[in-house]
C-alpha cells in the first residue's frame, strides 16, 4: 500500500507540532507489536551476524556497508519460513523494522575496529584487552544514540528530510508486508483500536518481494559453497580430519587465479611479466578470486568500480614500478618489495593526500549542506504542546545523558590512552558541530562524509599535540564515531517513523544492538586478525595475519605519522606526488558537483584503489561490471518477467546475499584455522 507522506508545501509550511499531529493520527500505529522479545533475540542475533560480515568486508575494504535492508529481507524470509513450518507467527512489519533497528545498530558499530582503534594498537604496539575494546566503543557508540535522538525530532519531524537508504528500507517493509494493518486514529492515546486493514499490495508487488527475500538467500547459499571450496581451513577439516586422508593432501578449489602458473614458472623458469624491470609478483599484482569483493562491487556500482582500477592500476602498474627504476623505493632487506612495503615507503601518501583533499573539497563544495545543518538552530521556538512526548525518547535523557557519556569517554581516553582531559573536553562541542554537518548530509544524500569529518579532527588534535599519536587517532575516532553513528542511525529511524513506530522503543532497539556488535566484533577481533597474539609479545607483523590488508587502519596511520614527522619523514618525489594528487582530489570534486554528479570518476575511491590489495580492486570492479551488464542486458524486459525483477530489482539483495554468504564462510574458515586446526 502507498505510503503516507506531507507534501512539499506542507513540510514547508506546517509547525513542527501540525506534522508530529498529522503523523499520530494518520501514520502512528500504536497498536501493533513493536519491539516483542523475540524481535529483540532475533534483532540481538541477526545484529551480531552482520557486525561480524561489516567487520570483515570493512577490514578488507575500509568501507562498512549497509545493512539495513539485507537484515529486513532476513528477518522477513527466517519467520515466513517457521511460519510455513507452523513454529510461531510471522512477524508483524514494526517487529521487523524493531529488528532492523538492532541489527543495524550492531553492524555500524564496528567502524574503530577496522580504521581508528587498531590504527592506535598497530602503531604503537600495544593490544588492547578485549573489556577495553567493548567498553570504549559501547561508550561511544550509546553517546551516538544519546546525540541522534533530539536531532530526529528536527531531521526527521520537522524537516521531513529524505534519507534516501532509509526510505528505501520503508518501501521494501511496505512491499512484503502488504496486508499490514493501517496506521492512524483519531484518538491520540496508546490503547488505540484496532484500524481497518488496507487493500493490500498487488500481486507483482508479493512477487517481488518474495523473490527478493529468495535471491538474497539463493545468492548466499552460491557464494558460501564455493567459498568452501576454496579454503583450506573447511578442506583440511573435512579431508584430513574426518575422512582421514594424509596431513597435506587436502584439495581446495585454488584462491590464486595465476598462482599455478607463478609457481611452475618459478620451477621451470617461464616468463612472467614485468613492468620497467620489476617482476609484476613484487608489484603485488596477483589476482585472486574474492566473491566478498566481487559483491561489494554490485553495492558499490560501476562509476566506484572504474575509480578503483584507476587508482591501482596509475599506482601499482606505472608509479610504483617508475619510483622503483629511479631509487625513489627502495627493496627490504632481502631484497623484495611487495604490496605492504611499497605502499608504507612512497604510495600511501599519495592516495591518502587525494582522499582527503577530495573528501574536504567535496563537503565545501555544498556549503549549503553545512549551513543548513545548523539554520535555524538557534531560532526562537513558539511555546506548543509537543503531542508525541508520550512516545518520544524524552529530550531529558539527551540532555542528562551525552553530560555523563561524554565524562566517561574522556576519562577513558584519559586513562588509558594518556590524552590530556582538557584535550579530551575539547573534542566534546566538536562532536556536536560534526554530527550536524553528518547528519545533514546523511539525510539529504545518505552519505555520511566520515572520512573527512574524522581527517579534520585528526588534523586538529594533531596540531595541539604531535608527541601522542593517540591524541589524534583516538578523539578523531570518538569524534567520527558518535557523528557517524548518530547520522546513520537517523537513517534507521527514518523508516520506523514513515511506519509509524514508536521512537522510544527504537531508542532502546538501538542500545540493544550496540551490545549484540559490541560483542561479536570483540569476540572476532582476536582470532580474525590476531589469531597469533600473546600478550607477552609486542604486537608487529609477526602476530598481525596478512590476509587482511585494513585499508582504514592504514590510512589513519598514515595520517597518524604524517603529524608526528610534521612531513620531514617524506621524501621529496612523494611529496610532490602528494601536492599533485590533491590537486587532482579537489579538481575531481568541483567537476562532480559542477556536472551534478556525472563526472565519471571518484577521487576518494582512486585513492582507496591505492590503499586496497590489487586483487581487491580488480574483484570489485568485476562484481560491479557484471551486475552493470546483467542489469542492461534486462533493462527493456518486461517488468513482470524474472530477469527484470532478478537483475534489476533484486540487484541489491544478491550482491548483499554474495557478500553476507562470502564473508561468514570466510570467518568460519578462520575460527576453524585458529579454534580446531590450532593454524
């Protein structure tokens, strides 16, 4: 059934309390179970789930994506099943929007886990204890909910803002739940009656639903087999251990696409190509096949995808190889070079230098975006009864609450970080101004620009105090993190409220899933990415597995280091490669903005296709092609047919179902090395 929304005349003209008045009568439905205690387990688990698939795709990639429509897809498929199989009810769709509240809550949380936190444990070699890792991000990820709060009363209420992921979530609850009771009534109390039952959905509308939810699931089960073909821990356990042939024997379906040519050309002398005298296995170009990346490039799209290959193919395959030729990079010790050496020597500080010049060009190109954010703010409000103060998180817990968070975190980053509390309290008014910014352009665009929000925090902080590179990377984390999580957690609101959910108990869905991510991301930490650790040892590359390249990490050491040598570390070639680069970053961004978005490349994403692995970048640009073309070969078929609805409307679901599918077989396969195989 159609959603009820105002018109733009109407958000432009009515108070506040005309539209809080408009959508508890016409929209609110307080009838109807919300956040029920199995909506609460499954949100709990389900959240924990998709923190654990945020963490390693983040951890591959920098980026965390989305999950706020894959875990409604998954709730709505998991109860439609035990419902068919007569264990318990299908949910009613506010239960699975409660669920979707949790679950994303916990899978947000995990951003300082693969950029900031371990930025600070790598660099100054020192692992922090699991406690401290989930109380200092529960602290920050609850002062988000605490800030995110009175900001949707704005945002969402007033300004009717669209948060287009968000409402996108809406639409697809919409669809699979067409016979949902309507919301409204003309009483403005909680015992409200039971309202008449729409018309329902068209049957293409159920069709398409349902075929979401089994592409999600279909594309899941593909990924998650062949994932298990091809690594070793699932094959060694499977061959050796329980079928009992040799130790080393075990087959898997080979991960390395050229891997058997480059070892039988090391054995027989065969050629293998070079680029300006540099044999391409040192350039670290060695393809390899990764669905996790490959469906990270169907949620990414084609204009990322080409940004990607650019960025790796100019650094990888012309400067590196060009430094290299002129004694601009030097080998190790043993003469090799590789991936990790030539990007911590010469190539980080290009691709960070274009990322962050793009990320702050971009943000200053629509100075309305800012300006806006804070209109208004301080305007005279006209005294009017607030008619939702029944269900709304009152303001009082905010008010109360971000006080005393706030406190926590400064004397936790006092405590055990050694950042100066005057610093730390300093951090704490910037949080509100950068959520702002955050929150606006997450509402208006669903982008949160947190790469550069974070950069300006870590710049500033780095200025007052160079001597503790965690006075920089641990209060731009906080600061990043509580505007990051409050703005994408506006955009979760945005959908309970187009379906008329109680605010309060999102509020509490939300802490619900901070401790679900809190706890899985911690639980995974360790054995993901340390499964070698020993608390009496140093943290160094002997300990940190290499099977994850944390391109986050590395840009925020790098960062990190660049204000700690204050540039005198750098030598001159990058340098000018630097002023270049951001050159370039900014130029990209104007041409973006100035052709409204048609400017075919991504300055942040060239500059992440030089902190990711080549391969990841190939994979992803893989992913995103394939899904282009399926998408055009289908576009002018009937939308009724199934490759229309597979390939067009469903693109999202099976790149989502390919990830979520690749990347818990993957941390599967990584428990098993670690817990059973002792690898």
């Amino acid at each position: 059934m159609a959603l009820s929304h105002l018109t733009d005349e109407e958000i432009r003209t009515w108070t506040r309390e005309q539209k809080d008045l408009w959508w508890l009568t016409k929209v609110y439905r307080g009838h109807m179970p919300q956040l029920t205690v199995r909506a609460a387990v499954t949100g709990f688990l389900l959240g924990g789930v998709l923190s654990a698939t945020n963490l390693y795709i983040g951890a591959k990639t920098g980026w965390s994506l989305g999950v706020g429509v894959t875990s409604v897809i998954l709730a709505f498929a998991m109860f439609r099943v035990l419902g068919k199989l007569g264990i318990g009810k299908d949910f009613t769709i506010l239960e699975n929007n409660a669920v979707q509240s949790v679950a994303t809550a916990a899978g947000y949380m995990t951003a300082p886990l693969i950029s900031s936190l371990t930025a600070f444990m790598v660099m100054t070699e020192v692992v922090l204890p699991w406690w401290k890792i989930f109380l200092w991000m529960s602290v920050t990820s609850i002062l988000g909910v605490l800030v995110a709060f009175p900001m949707k009363r704005r945002f969402v209420n007033d300004e009717q803002q669209p948060f287009p992921e968000g409402r996108a979530c809406a639409v697809v609850l919409d669809s699979l739940y067409p016979d949902a009771p309507l919301g409204g009534t003309d009483h403005m109390v909680d015992d409200m009656p039971q309202p008449k039952v729409g018309a329902g959905a068209s049957a293409h509308e159920q069709w398409l639903g349902n075929l979401k939810a089994q592409a999600l699931f279909g594309s899941a089960a593909l990924a998650g087999g062949i994932e298990f073909l091809k690594l070793e821990g699932y094959q060694v356990l499977l061959q050796e251990r329980l079928l009992g042939r040799a130790a080393g024997t075990a087959w898997h379906l080979p991960e390395k696409m050229l891997g058997w040519y480059y070892e039988l050309g090391a054995q027989y002398a065969w050629w293998v190509p070079k680029i300006m005298g540099t044999d391409i296995r040192q350039l670290g170009i060695s393809p390899v096949l990764d669905l996790t990346m490959f469906g990270a490039g169907g949620l990414t799209g084609l204009r990322i995808a080409n940004s990607l290959m650019i960025g790796a193919i100019l650094n990888y395959a012309v400067l590196a190889p060009w430094m290299i030729s002129i004694g601009e990079i030097l080998p190790k010790d043993d003469g090799t070079f590789g991936r990790a050496h030539l990007l911590n020597t010469w190539c980080l500080w290009w691709g960070v230098a274009i990322m962050v010049a793009g990320s702050l060009a971009g943000l200053f190109a629509k100075p309305q975006i800012i300006i806006s954010a804070f209109t208004g703010l301080f305007a005279k409000k006209s005294a009017a009864k607030d008619v939702l103060a029944h269900i709304e998180l009152p303001l009082k817990v905010s008010f109360v609450g971000v006080p005393i968070f706030a406190a926590i975190s400064v004397f936790l980053n006092w405590l055990w970080f050694d950042i100066n509390p005057w610093l730390g309290l300093l951090a704490v008014p910037m949080i509100v101004v950068l959520t702002l910014i955050a929150a606006n352009a997450t509402g208006l665009t669903s982008t949160t620009p947190t790469g550069s929000l974070s950069k300006i925090t870590q710049f500033a902080f780095g200025a007052l105090d160079r001597a503790n590179p965690a006075t920089n990377l641990i209060t731009a984390g906080m600061t990043s993190e509580v505007a990051s999580n409050a703005s994408n957690l506006l955009m979760d609101i945005k959908p309970g409220y187009m379906l008329g959910a109680k605010p309060r108990q999102q509020a509490w869905g939300h802490v619900i899933g901070i401790v679900a991510g809190g706890i899985a991301a911690t639980f995974l930490f360790f054995p993901l990415f340390l499964p070698h650790y020993d608390p009496a040892l140093p943290l160094g590359p002997q300990v940190m597995t290499d099977k994850f390249p944390m391109p986050g990490v590395e840009i925020w050491k790098g960062v990190a280091m660049l204000i700690a040598s204050g540039g005198h570390a750098l030598r001159s070639s990058a340098i000018i490669a630097m002023i270049v680069a951001a050159s370039a970053g900014v130029l990209f961004e104007v041409l973006r903005v100035g052709t409204k978005n048609k400017f075919p490349i991504s300055a942040v994403a060239v500059g992440l296709g030089v902190v990711i692995p080549v391969d990841s970048s190939l994979m992803m640009w893989a992913g995103a092609a394939f899904f282009a073309l399926m998408a055009r070969i289908n576009a002018k078929k009937d939308p009724a047919a199934t490759g229309h609805g597979l390939w067009i409307e469903s693109q999202e679901p099976i790149a989502a179902g390919i990830v979520a599918g690749a990347a818990l077989t993957g941390i599967g396969d990584q428990l098993i090395s670690v817990f059973v195989l002792g690898g």
